[in-house]
C-alpha cells in the first residue's frame, strides 16, 4: 500500500514536472524581446511565381528543342537547352524557397533560409556551364556554317519573346529576394535569347547570312555572363560570412567602442544571416559590470540605427587590459 502511494506521489510530481518542462523548453527557444526582429526563416515569399515560371519555361523549352533542330539554328538550339537548364534551376529554387520557410530548430538553429543562397549558388554555376558551351559552340558555327531556316527561327523565337516576358514579369515583382533574382537572372537570360533568334531569323531571311545566329548566340552568352557573375559574387560572399558589402567592420567597431562606459572592442565579427539581414558579435570590455544594461541598450539601438544591424550578440567583460596582453583589436578600436 505504501509502495503504491509513493508511486502516485512520483507520478503527480512527473505530471507537474512536464508542463514546466515544456515551458523551459519554449523559452530557450524562442528569441526574448529586444534580441532580433529577425527570426531564422526566410523572407514569406510565395511560390506561386516560381510554379508558374516552371511550367511556361518546361513547356517552351520543348517547343524550342523541336523547333530547333527542324530548323537547323544554334540560336534556337542554345535557348532551348538554356530553357531546359532554367527550368531545373527553377524546381531548384522552387523547392529552397519551400525549406527556407522552416523555423529554426535543435538541428538548425539559424534556419533553413540560406538553403535559398544555395539555390542561387549552385544556379549560378549551371548558368555559367550554359555559356562556356554557347561560346563553344558559336565558335564551332562560325568556323563552319550550317542552313539555318530563318522564317521557322523567328516565329519560334517569336512566341519563346512573349513567353520570357511573362515569366520575367511575375518573377519581377519578388527581385528583393536572393533565390527569386536569380531565378529571374535565368529568364532574362532566356529572353535576350530569344530575342537573338528573333534577329537572326530575320537577318537570315533578308540577307541569307546565317553566320549571324552563333554571333548573336555568343553576344547573348556576354550578358548573360555579367550578370551571374554578380549573384555568384553575392551568394558565394554569404556562405563564406563575409561582411557584408555596404558595412565596414573597422567603422562598426569604432563606433561600439565610442559607447560611454565601453573602454575596448575585441573579437568582432559581422556576417550576413542572409542577403539583407546582417548580424553582429563582439567582446566588449565594459568599466564596471553595472553599466552594462545601458551599454546593450545603446549598442543595440546604434547598431539598427547607423547600420542596419539588428541580430547582436555582445559578450560583457569587465577585466582591466594589462599592456602585454592587450591585443591589436584592443588598441586599434580604443
């Protein structure tokens, strides 16, 4: 009978024990007020964009595959198999900007939302496969002409402008977004292919020169090659947490060791959580202890205020530099 009662006591103690639990537990997760606006998913972006880019980018692509190799034109040929590589790197996209939208987790704790950086990354390095063979193969072209039928290149071509100008239009109005631009990076690609095919089907049926379809195949690749350089640039700076362009860390540093009450800066790191939102860590070396909720405070609301920084995580230390362990970062940020 005692042994029972005990039992009973265990369980109603267990009972109590785990709501508290649970709510230990959704605090330590959750961000506390003044910590961050920022909350470790994506930006909400809807995917109905990138669904409806999928579905008129696959379908021309195959139109313009048909049509290209009926016609004999490279111009056709290039931007149906650039249609058919955006329209994985738009599945791609398409399935990041899904996971992005995942809170942060135990596993995650800074969110998913880079996965949409990657997305970007590894589009990029697909764009730029289709243009070394663009360039290749233009070359190859040129060094030994082929008949191009001009009239079916131009009205295939045509359709494919109309095409790219739709999707370009509703991807467009989400360019804010890292993985949305360069998904629109991919169709404003297909679209200046398409209007090279249009060109060279037209000069093609004028002239007969079909030595224009790999010139303005290749001229296409040119400009295409700009721009996925500079998301490239982008997303590759932000997987390697490099500070982000438009903030210098020295004039960030500077400016938390002008705090009143802050006698130094040290370990001080800014980095990009993702495109737009950046973060800040640093050591600071604080007078006396009790200053340091007003320090937070106004560090906090300098960072927001002169650079746009909300995510910061400043470590307090209140030890006195002694001269031969004072660091470089110490006496520069002074």
């Amino acid at each position: 009978m005692g042994g029972a009662g005990q039992q009973q006591r265990r369980n109603r103690a267990g009972s109590q024990a785990e709501p508290a639990g649970r709510e230990a537990e959704a605090h330590y997760r959750e961000h506390r007020r003044g910590d961050s606006t920022y909350d470790h998913r994506s930006e909400r972006t809807s995917s109905r964009p990138l669904i409806i880019a999928v579905a008129l980018t696959g379908s021309y692509a195959l139109v313009e595959l048909v049509g290209g190799l009926w016609a004999g034109s490279l111009a056709l040929l290039a931007d149906s198999g650039h249609l058919l590589t955006d329209t994985a790197a738009l599945v791609f996209s398409l399935a990041a900007n899904r996971i992005a939208q995942q809170p942060a987790s135990d596993r995650h704790s800074y969110g998913l939302a880079r996965a949409e950086v990657i997305a970007a990354f590894v589009n990029s390095l697909a764009l730029l496969a289709v243009v070394a063979w663009l360039l290749i193969e233009g070359i190859e072209r040129i060094r030994q002409p082929i008949r191009v039928n001009g009239a079916a290149v131009a009205a295939i071509a045509a359709v494919g402008l109309t095409v790219n100008l739709a999707v370009a239009a509703v991807l467009a109005r989400h360019r804010e977004n890292l993985n949305m631009r360069a998904a629109l990076l991919h169709v404003l690609g297909d679209l200046l292919g398409s209007v090279a095919a249009l060109v060279a089907g037209a000069v093609i049926i004028i002239t007969g020169y079909t030595v224009v379809d790999p010139l303005l195949s290749m001229l296409v690749s040119g400009l295409i090659l700009r721009s996925v350089l500079g998301v490239l640039k982008e997303s590759t700076m932000v997987l390697l947490d490099s500070v982000p362009a438009g903030v210098d860390l020295r004039e960030v540093g500077q400016a938390l060791a002008r705090i009143d009450g802050v006698r130094s800066i040290h370990d001080l790191h800014v980095w990009s959580m993702v495109p737009g939102r950046t973060a800040v860590s640093a050591h600071v070396l604080a007078d006396r202890m009790e200053l340091w909720p007003r320090i937070l405070h106004d560090a906090r609301s300098m960072l927001a205020r002169d650079f746009g920084i909300d995510h910061v995580t400043l470590q307090l230390e209140c030890l006195p530099p002694r001269g031969a362990d004072e660091t470089i970062a110490l006496r520069e940020l002074r």
